[in-house]
C-alpha cells in the first residue's frame, strides 16, 4: 500500500502545482492527447511498480525482478516511442540498443540459473 500512497501523493501535488502555476488553461487536442498518452504511461509504470512488489512477495529473487523489469521497461518504451514517433528516429540505432538490452535479459537469466544450479549442487554435497 505504500506505493499507492506514493503515487496519491504524487497525483495530488503534481496537480496543485498545475492548478497554483497562473497559467491559463488553453488545451488544444493535441495537448490532450499528450496528457493521455502521458497519463497511460505513468500507469503502466504503476503497474510495472506494483507487480514488481508482488513478485518479490512471492518470492522470486531480486536478481531477476530488477533487471527484467529495468530491461523490458526500455524495449518497451523505445518501442512504443518509435511508433509513435518513427521520423524522429533513427531506426539502427535505435534497435541495436533494444538489441543490446534483449541480450542483457538472457545474459541475467543465464547468470542466475547457473547460480541456482551452483547453489544446489553445493546443498547436495552437504
């Protein structure tokens, strides 16, 4: 619940720093289309948060939770981004960084299985 709490308070101060700034409220379309798309993202980011918490209450190890979280936060951001901006983007580049981070998820996943193996192979011994 804490992190609900969090993210009410950001919600909140976010808004009435909005609301005190002086500005007026001219929105065209385009300005709320932003919103929307910005509003969507920050709950899906909430939702990566909070699956993450429930992960670690169910006991998978920290050691895969953060990097597949950090991992697929960036494919999926860089991803998203390039469709909905392709022209601002350099298509190259831009994937063999999505490239590099897919090979980081299997790379951590492969570290910690030898891991676990290592692990049991030594409770055996005992």
């Amino acid at each position: 619940h804490a992190y609900l709490d969090y993210a009410t308070a950001v919600l909140l101060v976010a808004t009435s720093f909005a609301l005190a700034s002086g500005q007026p409220l001219s929105v065209s379309s385009e300005s709320w289309a932003s919103a929307g798309l910005a509003a969507v993202g920050g709950c899906l980011l909430m939702l990566g948060n909070l699956s993450m918490q429930r992960a670690l209450l169910l006991g998978v190890p920290l050691t895969i939770v953060l990097p597949l979280q950090g991992s697929l936060t960036v494919v999926l951001g860089t991803s998203i981004n390039y469709v909905l901006q392709p022209e601002r983007s350099e298509p190259r580049r831009l994937f063999a960084g999505v490239a590099a981070f897919l090979v980081a998820i299997a790379l951590s996943a492969t570290a910690h299985v030898a891991h676990e193996r290592q692990a049991a192979s030594r409770r055996e011994r005992r």
